[in-house]
C-alpha cells in the first residue's frame, strides 16, 4: 500500500476518533464503571499509547514522549476495574498526546516509504483506532447520550434464502489477498460444508417483535408505549421499523429465536463461504455465529499477541460489519468476537434452515 494511503487513512481514523469523542465530556468523560466499557478519556489516551508503541518506540524499546504512558495505557497491562481511578492527564493535555503521536507517524511513514515494518503497524494502529472509534459509539448507546453520526443502518431486500452445494471450501485470508489481515484469519485452509439453506439478509425488527408478541422476553432498549413498541437508539427513543435488522441482541437471545423459528444459526465457515453468492446482504450489524472464537489451523500470534489468543474459548464469532464500521475494515475473513451475553454492540443475526 502507497505511503500516502496509509497516512490518508490513518489520518480519516483519526477524524472519526474525534467526532464520535465529541459526545464525552465533563462527568461523561469518565462515566459510570461498567464491564461493557472503558472510561472515554482512558480510551483516548490508550490509543495515542498504542500506536506510539507499536510505529514509534519500537513494541516499547525507547520510551514514550509522555511520562508514565505505560502505567496509564498499556491494556495488557491495567487491569479493566482500575482505569476509572487512575491519575490521568487532562483532556486537553490528552488531545495534545494523540496529535504529537499522529504527527511524530506521519513523520516517520514520510521519512520511510519502503518500511514494510512501519506499514504493516501503521496499519494495525488504524485498523485499531477503527474499532475503537466503533466501541466509543457503544458506549454512547449504553450510556444513552447523543451520537455524532447518522444511526440508520441499511434495509436490504427480502429475497429468502440462499442455497450453497456441499463442498470443500477455503475458510479464511489467502496469504498476499490483502495488504493487511489480523493473525486469527490466517491462513485460508479447507473445511468440508454439508448443502444449506441460509437467509439472504439478517433478521428484521418486524420478525423479531414476532417473536416477542408470543411471549418471549425483549431485547434491551426496548419498551412498549400505548401498544407501541420503541427502541432507544442513543439519547432518544423512536417507534421501531419492522423492515430494518433487529440490533443489540446477544448471542443467547439469537439462538432462542432460532429455536422458536425453527432455523439455526450459521456456524463462521457457512457464513464465510455463502457472503460470495450473489443476493447475499451485510453490513448493517454484526452477526452472531455459532462458532466459538478459536485459532485457525497453524495460528501463530501476531507481534501484538493479546489481540486473538486471549480470547479463544470464550467468545463468539461475529461476522460482516455494522453501520459504524468503517468500510476499509470490511472484508469476508473478517472476524469479529464477543462473549455471549454482549447485546450493547450493533449486533444482529440472520439464520440457516435445519
């Protein structure tokens, strides 16, 4: 990828940083403690440190422009609980850390234009501050306050479902596919897929409040006002659409929809392999799997180790992209992974036949 490319995005990650940021200030800058998520001006801070550790000191061998950034920032490090009451700079002092950190980069990408070292963690520093950018939007959501963007995600059309043969398909990245793939897509290696049935589209809000009239519990956000049923998107409630996908379900309740449906949910390779076929629509929510997060045949961990390992055994896979995602991280090897009972995420589902 051309140098200027990658200080362009770089730069476009960092603008949305800042305007999604915007929501966070004053008490909203620490914010209530919760498991879901971290303090904002934490999170900012961390993602100066991140890509300041890994494109300018070197993983952590020269020390950082900011005293103490290790002990403040370093997530493998702090431990979740602990980020509220540490002693953390200002915000204003904060802002000054990430656009030093953002310029010393782009000073540096300019300085090496054949550094495929530097690229390759210029490049995880934006896809990072990418995701990053995307939890600040859920936290707006659990939180309740407003949102910098446009909350509407995309309607697709209702065209079934789609048949994929059985086969023998390759699962994850092929190797030189992309300038850059995270270490649990690699490498593409074959899986045998019995014939299915999977929908064109995830589930509808109308199918959900289906499910729901019959007697099932409600996802969160949800309430029913005068035999009308409202979603809280943010900092203001709305009647629901029946024909946008179904958001902030979790993975529990995805699967008891299926049991009510009648329909399963599809394991990462089915989901994988069918978002070739023509018909097939994502990109409106994250949708849940039904496999659990875990290596890849021959996985080896990436330079930065804490990104996949930790995490196999715990989580599910979730596959596609949200509205919110920006588009440079959409891809079909992509992987996505939470725990099971994380519904704050703009996350959604669609189904297979049994």
């Amino acid at each position: 990828m051309l140098t200027e490319d990658l200080a362009a995005d770089l730069v476009d990650a960092r603008e949305k940083t800042v305007r999604v940021a915007s929501a966070f200030r004053d008490a909203r800058l620490l914010g209530p403690k919760l498991k879901i998520v971290n303090p904002p001006l934490w999170e900012l801070g961390h993602l100066a440190w991140f890509q300041e550790h890994w494109c300018l000191r070197d993983a952590g061998a020269k020390a950082s422009i900011l005293p103490d950034a290790d002990r403040l920032y370093d997530s493998s490090a702090v431990a979740h609980d602990t980020r509220w009451d540490l002693p953390l700079p200002t915000l204003a002092a904060t802002q000054r850390y990430l656009a030093n950190v953002l310029e010393l980069t782009l000073e540096r990408l300019e300085e090496r234009p054949d550094d495929e070292s530097l690229a390759y963690f210029v490049r995880l520093a934006t896809f990072h501050e990418d995701m990053h950018a995307e939890a600040f939007h859920y936290t707006c959501q659990t939180h309740g306050y407003e949102s910098a963007v446009n909350a509407e995600a995309p309607v697709f059309p209702r065209t079934g479902d789609i048949e994929v043969r059985g086969d023998r398909y390759l699962l994850g990245a092929v190797q030189g596919s992309e300038p850059f793939v995270f270490d649990n897509e690699k490498w593409a290696h074959h899986v045998e897929l019995k014939a299915f049935r999977i929908a064109s589209a995830p589930v509808t809000t109308g199918e959900y409040v289906a499910y729901v009239e019959a007697g099932n519990p409600a996802p969160r956000y949800w309430k029913k006002v005068d035999g009308t049923w409202q979603e809280r998107r943010f900092d203001g409630w709305r009647t629901l659409r029946p024909e946008e996908p179904v958001r902030h379900v979790d993975w529990n309740e995805a699967q008891s929809y299926c049991r009510w449906a009648g329909r399963r949910l599809p394991s990462e390779a089915e989901w994988e392999i069918a978002s070739a076929r023509r018909g097939f629509e994502y990109g409106a929510v994250w949708e849940w799997t039904s496999t659990t997060f875990g290596p890849y045949p021959g996985f080896a961990a990436d330079p930065y180790k804490d990104y996949s390992q930790p995490w196999f055994g715990t989580h599910k896979v979730l596959r596609g992209a949200s509205f919110t995602t920006p588009r440079r991280l959409v891809r079909r090897t992509f992987r996505n992974f939470y725990t099971p009972d994380r519904g704050d995420v703009f996350c959604g589902f669609r189904t297979c036949s049994l």
